[in-house]
C-alpha cells in the first residue's frame, strides 16, 4: 500500500509520526501552527517537499486561529528549518492567498496536489533511466515519507518497477538520524524492493568493486547553476560516484529550485542539536566529555551531477539555468513570478522576502 507521510481534513492536520518508525506506526494529529512548527522543528515531519506542504498547512491551521497575522505566522514557521527552501514556498503560498483573502485551505490543497502530481511526473521522466536490471544506491529518505506521496528519488525506482525493472536499492543507513536505516528500507520494504541498509562509510567499497550502476538522491534546494543542498554525505557519495564513473542523479519537483541563489555557496546549512550525533537510537555513544558538531546538510557542486530529473523531464547541468529561466519567463507570461511551478507571490514583494530568507 502506498505510504502517505499526512493528510488535512476540516481543521486537523494528520501526520505520520516519522520518528517512530519503522517500529511503530503513529498518527498525530496537529491544530495549531505552534504544533506544526513543532512537528517540522523535531523531523516528526521530514523531507524537502512534506515539510513544504506541512507548513503551508500549518499557515492555514494559524489563520483558523486567529491571533496571528500572515507575517507572523510565516516568520514562526519559516524559522523552524534553514535548508529546505520548499518550506518557503509553502508558506509563501498560503501567505499569499490569506493577504489577498481568498481561500487558504484550497491554496494549501493545490500545493500539496502540485507537489504529489510532480513527484509522480518525476517517476515518470526518471524511470527509463532505470530500465534494465540496476542496482542504484540512495542517501537519507527520498520517498514518499520525504514528499507526501511517491517520493523523489524513490519515484522513478517505483514507476521503474511497476514496468518490469528488476531493481537493488542499496540503501545508505544516513547517521545521525538514520532516516535511510528507518524510513528508506520501511518504504521499500512495504512494497517488496530488493534492497539492502549499507553503514554511511560502507558506500565506498560497494561503488568502487563495481556493485553500484547508479547512485539517485534527493535535495533540499538547488541552486541556478545546480549546486545543490542534501542530506549530510551526500557530497562525498556524489566524489565517489564520479570518482568511479558511475552516473549521479537528482531528483526534485520545481519548489525545489531556488532561482534567487546563483550557487550554492549561500545555501544555509542548518546545524542540529549535537546530541543527535552523540547518541544512537537513544543510546549515548561517545564519552560525555567530548564534543560533536551536526551539520544536517551539505552542499554538492553541479559538476559531480549527471542530471537532473525535473517534473519537465531530465536537464543536464549546464542547460540548468536556460531551463528555469524558460520556466521563469513563461509564468511571467502566464501572471505568475517565482519560477513557475505555480509558486505564485503577490507581486512587488522581492524573491528573496517570498522564499523567506
Ligand atoms: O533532515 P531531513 O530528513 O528532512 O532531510 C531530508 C533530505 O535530505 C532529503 O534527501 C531531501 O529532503 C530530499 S527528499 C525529497
């Protein structure tokens, strides 16, 4: 059965508990945007795209409250998580649409249909990549988990073997919070995927004795010239992937492209509570009295990507930036600003305001 990481429904906003799996499967439901904030904040919601459609829900759950405004309720969610700029798009969205005083509830629905209808597409454009018999390896939980429904990186892996690719998933486990371990091998486990959990340091060997065709990942935010943000260890998977020339691929729907950033040297980096480096599945693994930094992401140069697997189909890194400044200036065209995944803002409020840094 397909996994749905929330759902919204006449005030109540679902979520499945991400920190409780695989071992439990929870649901807790959310009313307040002080609870969504929390639920972002904690990684009980994770994931570029879901936690995008959660805030945008987590706007509308605020407007139902009614002691905030659109400005304040954006600044409370927007501080919750750096990386992912889907976070701001989602905000932005519902912000808009409550500054302008339409409906919120349809501007969050709309979004969060947009996201799992890209996802979709991106299963769609990427499969053929996957085609013949491969063994790919992924980093962190790019699924459905990651993105309301289907998943980024998972989604061509999906639609691949809907089709007859006999597919292995080598799964990197992704310490600290093992979001690969968990979450990745629980969603490919539900529906059968070959696959095996691999430790972090473990992917090395594997892409080096030949036992990777390919290596698919997610982002949190892709900058014009394609740099992106990922998980934590990613960068050094997309080294070696290069390193050993096999083809590196990331998969994002559009809120994911951050055009106001021309690379990503300026992409920011959230650091985490260094307890969750410290310690394992509640276990405390290093002496109390050394020191640990959680970095949660990294950034990858766009020249270690292959391509890029859009909702529009695959783009190569250097046709990266024609292709958002076609996109930009056909939702131009078409009313809209913010490079045209519907990620409409009220005009004169600059990029940088509407995504929120
Ligand atoms: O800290 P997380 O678990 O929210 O990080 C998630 C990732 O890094 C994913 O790979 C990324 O959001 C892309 S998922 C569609």
């Amino acid at each position: 059965m397909p996994v749905r990481a929330l759902w919204y429904s006449g005030g109540v906003l679902s979520v499945l508990d991400q920190r409780a799996l695989p071992g439990k499967t929870r649901v807790l439901r959310i009313r307040t945007l002080a609870a969504t904030a929390e639920a972002i904040r904690t990684l009980t919601v994770r994931g570029a795209p879901t936690i995008g459609v959660a805030a945008a829900y987590g706007m509308v759950l605020a407007h139902h409250e009614g002691r905030y405004t659109p400005a304040r309720a954006a600044r409370l969610l927007g501080a919750t998580r750096p990386t992912a700029v889907d976070l701001f798009v989602g905000i932005g969205i519902v912000r808009s649409a409550w500054e302008r005083g339409t409906d919120v509830e349809v501007a969050a629905n709309e979004y969060r249909k947009k996201v799992v209808n890209e996802c979709h597409e991106i299963g769609v454009v990427g499969a053929p990549l996957f085609a013949k018999s491969r063994r790919v390896l992924t980093h962190c939980n790019a699924g459905a988990l990651a993105t309301v429904e289907w998943g980024t990186a998972l989604a061509p892996l999906r639609v691949a073997r809907q089709r007859g690719a006999r597919l292995f998933v080598w799964v990197d486990e992704t310490r600290p919070l093992l979001q690969g371990a968990r979450l990745t091998a629980w969603e490919l486990g539900r529906e059968h995927i070959p696959h095996a959990v691999i430790a972090d340091n473990a992917a090395g060997h594997f892409l080096s004795t030949g036992q990777v065709d390919a290596v698919i990942v997610g982002a949190d935010r892709i900058a014009r010239n394609g740099d992106f943000a990922n998980k934590i260890g990613t960068y050094e998977k997309a080294v070696l992937a290069r390193e050993n020339g096999v083809p590196f691929y990331v998969a994002a729907p559009w809120s994911t492209f951050d055009s106001s950033r021309a690379t990503g040297a300026t992409i920011p980096v959230e650091e985490r509570d260094p307890e969750e480096v410290a310690t394992m599945a509640g276990h405390r693994v290093m002496p109390r009295s050394s020191s640990a930094r959680n970095p949660a992401f990294d950034v990858t140069p766009a020249r270690f990507v292959t391509a890029y697997i859009t909702p529009g189909g695959i783009v190569r890194p250097h046709d990266l930036a024609r292709t958002l400044k076609r996109r930009a200036a056909s939702a131009a065209g078409a009313g809209l600003t913010g490079g045209g995944s519907g990620n409409a803002r009220p005009r004169g409020r600059s990029t940088r305001a509407w995504q929120g840094r």
